[in-house]
C-alpha cells in the first residue's frame, strides 16, 4: 500500500490533480499524453485508454442506472447514437455475465451484489473497445469465487478486443494466474521487473522476497508467515539512497545502500533488478525449491497445530439459530408479496482468543449475519447472545454499551470514512463516544493506533481520500 501504483494508473489516464507535477513521458500509440490538453484527454479515455477504478461502490453513480452509466462513454464519444444506447447497454452487461441483463439495466447500484457492481464498470471501461485497460485493484473485496470471475471476464473481453491491460494489484495470486509480465513498486519506483516466471522463481530484489514469503502456503499450515519487518516510507520523505534500505537484511547496514539510489538494471534475460547487491539475493534462494522457501528463521518455526483450540478461553459469544428475512415488495401500492431468507437458522459460537471462518460465495448470508449480530439489521428469529447476555432485541442505547466491546471491520473501508473528517478525528470518534478519549492521553493513544496497523502517526491529519485502498482498511481496522 502507498507504493504509487494507483498513482501511476491516474498518471497514465490523466487523471490526476491538477496540482501533481508530471515529469517524463507517458507515450499511448506514439502519442505524448502528458502534453495533451483536457478536451483531448476526455477524448482518449474511453476511447483509447479504459479504467477500472479500485472500489465500484464510489464509481458508480448512486442515482442513475447501471445501464446509463455503461453506455454513457459510448454515447459521449458518438460510437452509440441514442436511440441505440438501451439496446447496447444490455448487450454490455450480458458480454461481461451479468445475470438477467434485460431485467438488470434499468437497476440502481445498490441493488447490484459487489461482484456485479465490478463487472458492471468493467462492461463501462471495455464499452468504446479501448487500447488499452488500467484495472486498478479489480477483485479488492471480492470472494475467491467471485474473484475468478471477474478475472475471467477480463481476460475474454482482452482476447475479444486485443487490448493491452495493466493489472494493478497487491495480491500475488492474482499476478500469478493472469499477467505475462510484472512490474514491483516501492517508494515510487519499480524496484523489479520480469516474466512471471523470473519474478516468481527468480526473485532479484530483496523485497520481492519479502512479498513472496509473505504469501501463505497450503503446504505449510503449520509455519508462521515471515513480514518484512519495519514501515513503507512516507512518500514526503523518502530515505536516502534505495528507499527499502532501512528494512532491508542485505543493505541495512551497507553504506552504499544508503547513499546511493540503485538503477534499474539487467540481471537476466527480460528482468531487471533496482539492487546493487542483486547477485546476495540469489544467496537467499540457493537450495531451495521457490522463491518464497527462503532461509529459516526465528519466525516462521513451527505453530504447534491446533493450539488455539487445545486451550480455548471462556465461551464469548453464542448465535443460535439465527434468522433474517428481508420483505418482498411490489405492485403499486408496494405490499409485501414474500420474503428474502438471507439468513435461515445460522448458529455458531466463539471462545475468547479464538478466530472463527465465515466461509461462502456472494450473497449468502456472511454479511448480513455479521451485521446481525452487531445489532445493525433487525433479526426475525433466533438469539445472540455476548458474555452471557442476550442482546438481540437490546434498546439502541445499552446495544450502544455492548459495541465497546465489540466492534466491526467493514468490508468497503471508503464508505466506512467519514470524508470531511481526518482519519485521526475518524479512530478516536468511537474512543469519545465510549468515553474512553481524554484530551491529555487520547491524542497519543490515536498515534499508538496508526502505529499498531503499520501506519506513521504523522498521517493523521490527512483525509481518507488521501490513502490508497490498502491503507485505508488499515484505519478502518484501527
């Protein structure tokens, strides 16, 4: 998070602030963008260059339909007259699977599941048949099966047009199955750049490492992962030289490493390394089978299996037959006509120190029985109940008192934010309203906060639009 791989998408599509100074040169079909001016850029996004931004819930237009929204380019660009653009709209959202495109078109967002609001903007981004595709983190927040989908979407709408696509991503799964080439961010800068298959078997810089081993293996259950130990750098203030120095075990403490700022140079056929001891990283790496089966360490010995559960603590929380209907309504006068079982007789339970799997496709149930239990959708049957009290029916004001102990990570971390407050005013609302905030102590607590989530504290006066998508579940979690 933070490396400036959206902000290098929004260079490339001219999107960015009119306050950021570009320099260098971003070339699209012999084309210098950077001189470009706006009626020329409206004229080649869409056209020739197509987005599909991070989060689909603040892409999307919350009062006009879906269909209006994906042909809208089209129509903008005159490649759809208007009488046509209903007709395309439907042919869009069928191209990219949407279930029933007919009776889908004329809906709202929010009446589309999170997957379908992705393929949704998806169908919008490859509607004028672009060059080329920038999705920016396309499956944030999606389940793996929906994930494979949207994935899948995206690779038939490539074939079919021929378009070029720049995957921005933090998941290395993702890279794994469906780029041919990868390009590795830190500071602002690609610090590594390969075929997948050097980048993944080969690694050349230190921090690829780090990802890679980072990256959790079926095979080894039982081993602790291995973090890259320290924070990213503050893109105001970058250290010296190679930016990953300070957290680097090969050039922490080599002068060279901090003095120098590293050029990205060849270390093999197609790949390119920005390390000037590139050749100790393959060090790291002799005798062993993949690149993320690194030297041992302290840190990834064995986890004894099962431990959590050879000592589980008191019995926390009990939902017990759990159920939440959501009313059918129709016809002008809008009566209830049935009900949606979205969730139906759910119990489980959980012990103090122990962590519980919520496991399920899209749109059964997961959510919905979270926010039951936090008391933020009314359930129609069953009970839940918190250290020993019952608290399914609580008035608004004691459930108020029970969410000091219980809190909730939301799923979308952006309209989770409040965007006209600083994410410091954001984590320390819930520590005032719990009455938990002194004006003497609560500042440094907020700090000790940040610092927990791998955040500076210095951030803190920002606002969350500021934060890439991964550092703002970071302050939601805070």
């Amino acid at each position: 998070s933070g490396s400036g791989k959206s902000v290098t998408s929004l260079a490339i599509s001219g999107l960015l602030d009119d306050t950021a100074q570009v320099q260098g040169s971003i070339r699209l079909g012999g084309v210098e963008v950077t001189t470009l001016d706006a009626e020329r850029l409206r004229q080649m996004r869409g056209r020739d260059v197509g987005m599909v931004f991070q989060d689909p819930t603040t892409t999307l237009n919350p009062v006009l339909p879906i269909g209006r929204q994906v042909i809208e380019g089209q129509v903008a660009h005159g490649q759809v007259a208007r009488g046509q653009a209903h007709a395309r709209a439907v042919e869009l959202l069928r191209e990219v699977d949407i279930p029933d495109p007919q009776g889908r078109v004329d809906q709202f967002p929010h009446q589309f599941s999170g997957g379908m609001r992705q393929r949704a903007v998806i169908a919008m981004a490859m509607a004028g048949k672009p060059r080329l595709i920038i999705a920016d983190e396309p499956t944030t927040a999606l389940d793996v099966t929906v994930q494979a989908q949207v994935l899948s979407v995206l690779a038939r709408r490539q074939r079919d047009t021929g378009a070029a696509v720049i995957l921005i991503t933090h998941d290395l799964g993702v890279v794994a199955e469906v780029a041919h080439r990868v390009a590795v961010m830190y500071g602002g800068r690609i610090v590594e750049s390969g075929s997948v298959q050097a980048i993944f078997r080969e690694p050349r810089h230190p921090y690829t490492v780090g990802l890679l081993r980072s990256v959790p293996r079926i095979d080894t259950v039982d081993e602790r992962l291995v973090p890259i130990p320290g924070q990213p750098p503050s893109p105001a203030s970058l250290p010296s030289g190679c930016s990953f120095h300070p957290r680097c075990a090969i050039g922490r403490d080599r002068p060279l490493c901090a003095q120098q700022t590293p050029a990205l140079r060849d270390v093999g056929p197609a790949h390119a390394s920005a390390c000037h001891y590139a050749d100790e990283v393959v060090e790291l790496l002799r005798d062993r089978p993949a690149a993320v089966a690194v030297q041992p360490t302290a840190a990834n010995t064995p986890v004894p299996a099962g431990a959590a559960a050879a000592a589980p603590g008191k019995l926390l929380l009990e939902v017990d037959r759990l159920q939440v209907f959501f009313p059918v309504k129709a016809g002008l006068l809008r009566r209830r006509v049935g009900w949606v079982r979205a969730v139906d007789g759910v119990s489980l339970t959980v012990r103090a120190g122990e962590t519980v799997g919520l496991v399920g496709e899209s749109g059964c149930g997961k959510t919905t029985t979270g926010r039951a239990i936090m008391g933020l959708v009314p359930t129609s049957h069953g009970t839940v109940r918190f250290d020993g009290r019952d608290i399914t029916h609580l008035a608004p004001s004691e459930m108020r008192k029970v969410r000091r102990h219980m809190q909730y990570i939301f799923q979308d971390p952006y309209s989770s934010l409040n965007p006209i407050k600083t994410v410091g005013e954001i984590v320390a609302e819930p520590l005032r309203i719990h009455g938990l905030y002194d004006e003497a102590g609560g500042a440094r607590w907020v700090a000790e906060l940040f610092d927990l989530v791998g955040l500076p504290s210095s951030m803190v006066n920002r606002f969350p639009q500021e934060f890439s998508g991964g550092q703002r579940q970071r302050i939601g979690i805070a």
